[in-house]
C-alpha cells in the first residue's frame, strides 16, 4: 500500500496576521478611534480653590454658564492650607469664557431674610456657576467666591454710613414716594469699623440726589396721627423680606456737589433723619479725643454732640481708666464732628478754622443729661466764661485733635427736683406727723362740747319764739298791713269817682283820720322801742 505525504502549503507572514489577529487589530483600531475622539472633545481642565465643597460630587456636578451645561467637576481635593481644591474639566470650545474677568460660585439652596434662593438644585444637585466677560486673557486656576458674584447695573453710585443697618442687605431696593429709584450693591467696613453701605441710583433718578437728602431704612410698621385721626402702615410682604431704603430730598438744592469720598448717613427710622443735624459731612468731619472726669456709664456709643441745640457729630467710641492717684475713673471719648456746620457764609474762613477760634474763645466740651428721666447722656458744646485758653492740639500718634473738656452741669430740671427734695427733707415730717396722730387721738371731747352748746342755743332760741309777745308781733304787723289795704282801696274808688266835692270830702275825712289812727300806732311802737331795743323779741 502506498503511503500518501501529506502535502503542506507555505503561508506568508501577512496571511497569517490576518487570520488570527484580525479581531484584535480592529479592536485596538477602534479604541485607538474613540480615544482620539474622547480626547479631542475635552476642554481644558481648571482649579478652583473654595471654602468647602458645599456637596459638590465628583461626576455628578455640572459648570453651567447662563444655565448651560459646559463643565463637570472631575476631583475634589482638600487644600492644604484651608478649605478645597475642585478640578473641573470644560467642554470644548469653553477656553474663550476662562479669563481674568471670570467669577465661580457655588449654587446650593439657601433660605435667610432676604428670601430663598437655589431651590432648583434640591432636583438638580449643587453645581458651580460661572460669570464671564469678553478678554484677551486665559486663566486656569481660580478663587471661588462664596456668594453669587453681583453684576454692577448702570447707575450712579454713592455710599451710605451707618453703625447698624437693621433691614438693609445686598439687593434692598431705594424708594422715592414708592418709586424704585435704585438699590443696595454692597455692604462692608471701613477703617472705622463702621458700615459703608454702596449703592446705585438710576440714570434717570441721579438729579435728585444732593447733599440735602436723606436717606433712612424703611419701616415695617408706621404710626402717625394725622387730622386727628390714628393712622397704622403695614409694609407690603416683599419689604418685609428684602428689606429697604427711603429717602426725601430738595431737588432744587444749590451749590450741593458730591464729592467722590462723601458719604451719606443712614437713618434708623424716619424720624431720626428728620432731627436738626446740620454740617455737609464728607472732607468736613474731623475726628476729636476728649478727657472727662465726670462719671459717663450712661452715655452711650453714637450719643449726639450737640451745639446749640443742633446735632453736629457723634460718639465714635468711650474708653475707662482709673486713676489711682485721684481714686476716680477718667473716660477717653472720641466723638467726629462735621465742622462745615460752623462755616460763616459771610466769611472766607473755613468751617474747621471757626471751629478752632471757637475753642480759643472759650469753647468747650461737656456731658449733659439728654433725658433727665432716664438719665442718658450726649456731648454738649458751649462756651464758657472765664476759662482759660486753650487751643487744639493735634495728636498725631492717634490722628485726632485734643479738645478741651468742661465739668458737667445738671440740668435745670434736675436741679429744680433736686432742690425740691432738700426741702422736702428739711420739713420736721416727723414732729408734724406725731402732732396729727396726737390731734386725731384727743378730739373726741372737743367735738362732744361743740355739739351740747350747739343743743343749748337750739333750745334757747325756741323758748324765746315761744312766747305772747313774739306770737302777737304778727299780729300787729298783719293789723297794720290791713289798713295799709284799707287805704290804698279808698284811694282807688276816689279816683274812680265822678268828682263831686262832698264825696272827695268824705273820702279825704276818712283818709286823714285812718293816716292819722297809722301814725298814733307807729309813734306807739316807736317810743316802745325807744324804750327798750329789745322789745320785738323780749316783750315790754
């Protein structure tokens, strides 16, 4: 039997490669493909430091910009200094928004004051918002900001000062009798520690601010009576919420240039910015230091300083040191005052030049009672008789000047109450008091006396009506009342008579002898009473 060879067939090389390694070839291909596709869509890849992450989840939280989807957080690192460090990897095409005019912040649900804001993220999940403008310039690393960056509206711009600003927030609208003319755009501190408050009128609105408006944080509720009437204002619910400034202003105002640095007060209330504050404020309030030996626990921070009866300036600040050599405690009081309210119009002197001849011609400085009832306190100026001179002196290690201080005086009412109570406490109350009890205690027998001498005369008195004579003495008077009447009726029927002679005779007979019966018993009664006086009451 013949044996077969088996027969073999020579195969290249690229055969080969092809048959077996075809599938992964094609693989590698694919992936290489969608690799370079991957890649080729990704944007650049950021850095943004914040506080805290604010439950941002790697994957999951999205970069929007105008609501957009153009970015995903890739890794969340802890920063080794404080707070976070996000990476974020952009879209393509997302170069062009990352600059230096760039701003990121975190959207999350929020609910204060002011209102809730983000409620779309409790669906969504927390993101990162981004604000941009057009430039040049590229950037990769960022500081994120804690809260939503605020776009600056196009307005004039000034600034508010206030040491409390109750209501008032970032986006509290300005009213101008109910019309919104601007808004809140910024709250800080200065150097001062007090709040600056900035904020921005509308074009069209800016004519009306001068350096006569006033400016104070709207009420929520409002009394007032008007024509009798009792009035109660309840604010609108979004005022509630936001919050909000009022203002009153004279257009018509002259010669009233704000400057850049000018700043204007924040009233609490309405009827704070209505009170007799004067002075231009801005470049003309300077800063003053002042020792006092008075005792000042009731003068409070931001108290009044007073000339004439006008609001020039206030208390910045009250410090406390005792003395051991005198055993008493010596305050420090820095107070600003707006020296523009001592301005001359008729003068070229500046406001701060008069206030500087005043205190060499006796002005001074001085703790009066602002309420005798409670006590509180403000900071006087007046002048002072007879006082040595003095001048201001400038201390440069504080940037204050030294102004000089004069022993408080108690108010008039005070001293009037106060002299009240020393004679009141002169009275011998004690001895008066004994003497009252005394007289109260004895006064029964007196009053038992009166009353039987009152009994005693009551019984004398009707004994003497009592008897005939006084009982008869009517009579008498009744008998020649009677005859009077007798008379007076003849008289009449004469006159009525025809006039005949002998009648008018008989008539006149009868008349004369009754005058005549009439004078004997008045000649009677006469002598009788001549005789004795008493004779109507006691009898002959």
């Amino acid at each position: 039997m013949a044996v077969q060879k088996p027969t073999v067939n020579d195969k290249s090389g690229l055969t080969f490669l092809t048959s077996i390694w075809i599938v992964p070839v094609i693989a590698v291909i694919i992936s290489l493909s969608l690799a370079y596709h991957h890649f080729s869509q990704l944007g650049p890849q950021i850095k943004i430091y914040f506080n805290s992450s604010a439950g941002l989840k790697v994957g999951q939280s999205k970069i929007k910009y105008r609501n957009v989807e153009i970015g995903v957080v890739t890794q969340i690192l802890l920063n080794d200094d404080d707070g976070v460090i996000v990476l974020v990897r952009m879209d393509q095409g997302t170069k062009k928004y990352l600059n230096n005019k760039s701003k990121f912040w975190i959207v999350k649900p929020e609910v204060d004051s002011s209102g809730v804001s983000g409620l779309e993220t409790i669906l969504t999940g927390t993101y990162i918002n981004l604000y941009t403008q057009q430039d040049e310039s590229y950037k990769k690393v960022y500081i994120g900001l804690e809260k939503p960056y605020e776009v600056h509206d196009k307005g004039h711009r000034f600034t508010l000062t206030t040491n409390k600003a109750t209501n008032v927030k970032i986006g509290s609208p300005i009213y101008y009798r109910n019309i919104q003319i601007g808004k809140v755009e910024k709250i800080d501190l200065d150097k001062d520690l007090s709040l600056n408050i900035g904020i921005v009128i509308k074009d069209e609105y800016q004519k009306f601010i001068n350096r006569s408006t006033r400016f104070w944080v709207q009420s929520v509720m409002d009394f007032n009576f008007e024509n009798s009437n009792f009035n109660m204002n309840l604010a609108p619910l979004s005022h509630m919420l936001k919050g909000g400034v009022e203002i009153f202003t004279n257009p018509h105002t002259k010669n009233a240039t704000i400057t850049k640095d000018f700043k204007f007060t924040l009233y609490p209330n309405k009827v704070s910015s209505l009170n007799k504050k004067i002075g231009l404020g801005g470049e003309h309030i300077h800063n003053f230091e002042i020792h006092f030996d008075d005792p000042l626990s009731k003068l409070d921070m931001y108290a009044s300083v007073k000339f004439n009866g006008y609001i020039v300036g206030e208390v910045t600040n009250i410090a406390f040191n005792y003395d051991t050599k005198r055993k008493k405690i010596h305050s420090t009081v820095d107070i600003n005052i707006d020296t523009s309210a001592f301005k001359d119009q008729y003068t070229h002197k500046s406001g701060f030049d008069n206030f500087k001849d005043a205190v060499k011609k006796g002005l001074r400085a001085r703790v009066e009672a602002e309420n005798p009832l409670t006590g509180t306190l403000f900071v006087d100026l007046d002048f002072i008789d007879n006082t040595e001179k003095n001048t201001l002196v400038y201390l440069s290690n504080r940037k204050k000047y030294l102004l000089p201080s004069y022993q408080m005086k108690e108010s008039k009412i005070m001293e009037s109450i106060n002299e009240i109570l020393a004679k009141i406490k002169e009275l011998p109350l004690k001895e008066l008091l004994n003497s009252t009890n005394a007289l109260i205690a004895n006064s029964d027998q007196p009053i038992n006396d009166l009353l039987n001498e009152l009994q005693t005369s009551v019984k004398l008195i009707n004994q003497m009506l009592s008897k005939n004579d006084m009982q008869n003495l009517p009579k008498e008077l009744s008998r020649s009342i009677s005859r009077l009447n007798a008379l007076l009726s003849s008289t009449k029927h004469l006159m009525d008579g025809d006039g005949q002679k002998s009648q008018l005779a008989a008539q006149l007979s009868t008349m004369l002898k009754e005058l005549t019966d009439t004078s004997s018993s008045i000649n009677r009664l006469i002598k009788t009473l001549d005789k004795k006086p008493n004779a109507l009451l006691f009898g002959d």
